[in-house]
C-alpha cells in the first residue's frame, strides 16, 4: 500500500507538503498542490481516517440517538442532518433508542467512547439521570424537540400548534372536541399539546368530558383503541377529536369509520406531523408540519458551531410550523 511518504518522493516535495494537500490546510503554491494532486489520482492513494483523525484530533462521524428510527419524524431529521454534514465531510453514525429512555444514556456513553466529534439527540422524555450524562460529556451538543437548560436546542411551538388546530375546529363550528395524547412525561407531545387543547377549549368555556381526554403512545392502534373508548363512554358525543400524531389520527379514523360514522360529517379528526400517509388516508388528513428537514438543517449547524469553536453557549432556535387544512375537517 502506497504511503506519504513515496507520495511525496514522486511528486519530489516533502511529505508536510503532501499532508497539507491532503489536509487543506496551509500554504501550497497551486503548481505544487497541482502535482501532488495528480500523483495521488495515479497512484490511487486513499488516505487512512485513523491517521487523519490522530492528525487532527477529529474523527469526522457525529453521533444521533433517535427515539424511533422507523419513524418518518425520524427518517427527515436525518435527511436534514445529512445535508449539512455531508457537505462537510461528516459522517453520522445512527443509534436507536425505541422509546426506552434507559438506552440514551447507554448511547451517550457508547458515542463518547468512539470519540464522535458531536451528539445530536432526539429524545421523548427528559429526566435527571439524563441531564447529569449530559453535563458530564464535555463535547458538542444539541437536543431536538426537548428543551434542556444549559444546553443548544431546536424547537418548535408544541402549544401553540395544538391550540391552532382546536381554534381552526371551533372557527368550523364543532363544540365538543374529544383529545388523544401520550404521556405527559413527553414534555414536547405529552404534555404542551395537550396544554394547548385544554387551553383553547377553556378561553370560550367549551365542555370537555373526562372520557374525551384519551392517553395513548405512539402508534395506529393506540389511536384505534382510544377513540373506541371516548365514543363508548360519552355522554355527548364528540363532534371533533385532535390527536398528537398522525399515527394516532389515523387510528383513530380507522375506528370511526368501523362504528358507521362520517368524517368529518360525525366526527371531525386531525393530527400533528404531516406524516406521507396523511395526503392519502380518505378523507385527507388535517396536520401541523414541524418541517423536520429544517430542523435537522438548524441541529447540524448548531452542532458545527459548537465543534469548530464558533458557539459554545446555550442556544436555543425555533423552527416555523405550517398548519395544512385538509378534508377531514
């Protein structure tokens, strides 16, 4: 395996010159960088990670800890990640916690020993434990969709985007609207939306019965089996339900139309995440868009500034939400 060193007694320079070639980093008159360039295109060089990294003390991989990574949320917060870390020669290195807390900490370790240049984590629930890893990992890092003080963070308006979606149904005349949530140790989806629905109910003093309000976890058949329960145990029967995600909308469609009721003429539904499903699910499902790609643009950059010294304090960036009106209201 050719080396730097015959690199170099080819192109007859010295092999700093080759490794700031090879680095970018330097001074090389553009005849010299010219010819070590084309000695390494014939010799088909390829430079060895573990000694660049030993070089530059980075080894370009950033460490994601996703809490689901078959998720669509998932799937273009990575997408956005990758745009920017690709352009800067990072790779990233996926973990997958699938919704069991106890595996971030067991990441955040495993990451730290293979010296990631940086962490981005995407996490449900935020609890001490957690909290203490975190402060003791003395890299770069950023969380998505949960707010840890002291830390850089890329948020969005849970709240506000849940009470959105009840205003819009009240603005359409439906007054008794039933909720599906998840646990509210989830601050983002647990909790905030859930805030924001009871919220905008209580502002023109709208009924809410304690059977409308319904905890699920993430996924169709919870949404399923909740809506199941709000439409057996009412006493008013709901003319509207917003659930948490779209998963949990969808769910909970599925339901309603098997009990012989219309949407939206029965029951109005919508969800959060503009999911690719909720265009095609009949009728089409209403939904907030988070932009997950975007979020994943404002994580990377966040991250790089932590990485190449231009941020290191706490950072907080809020993306734009869209709500997209569609037939199942």
């Amino acid at each position: 395996m050719i080396t730097i060193k015959e690199i170099a007694e080819r192109a007859s320079v010295s092999r700093t010159t080759v490794s700031r070639v090879l680095n970018n980093n330097g001074y090389v008159s553009e005849d010299v960088k010219k010819r070590v360039l084309k000695v390494i295109k014939e010799t088909g060089y390829i430079p060895s990670e573990n000694a660049k990294s030993l070089r530059t003390k980075k080894t370009k991989v950033i460490g994601v800890i996703l809490p689901k990574i078959s998720t669509e949320t998932s799937s273009r917060l990575v997408k956005g990640l990758d745009e920017v870390f690709a352009k800067e020669g990072y790779q990233i290195l996926l973990t997958n916690t699938n919704l069991v807390p106890e595996k971030e900490i067991e990441y955040l370790r495993l990451l730290k020993s293979r010296h990631v240049d940086g962490i981005i984590l995407s996490t449900t629930i935020i609890n001490q434990p957690l909290v203490e890893e975190i402060s003791q990992l003395k890299i770069p890092f950023v969380t998505v969709g949960q707010q840890i003080s002291k830390i850089s963070n890329v948020l969005f308006d849970d709240y506000q985007a849940s009470k959105d979606l009840v205003n819009l149904m009240i603005k359409k005349g439906y007054k008794h609207i039933a909720f599906i949530g998840v646990h509210e140790e989830d601050r983002s989806v647990g909790y905030l939306r859930k805030a924001g629905y009871l919220d905008a109910m209580k502002e023109i003093n709208l009924p809410i019965e304690d059977c409308w309000v319904q905890q699920g976890i993430f996924d169709v058949d919870s949404g399923y089996h909740s809506m199941r329960e709000i439409v057996k145990n009412s006493k008013q029967k709901p003319d509207a339900v917003l659930a948490v995600t779209d998963r949990l909308a969808i769910g909970a469609m599925q339901y309603i139309k098997e009990a012989g009721l219309s949407i939206p003429d029965d029951i109005a539904v919508a969800g959060m995440g503009a999911s690719e499903l909720s265009r095609f699910v009949s009728p089409s499902l209403t939904t907030i868009d988070f932009s997950m790609e975007e979020v994943g643009l404002e994580a990377a950059d966040l991250l790089l500034d932590q990485i190449n010294g231009r941020n290191t304090h706490e950072k907080i960036r809020k993306v734009e939400y869209r709500l997209i009106e569609r037939s199942s209201i």
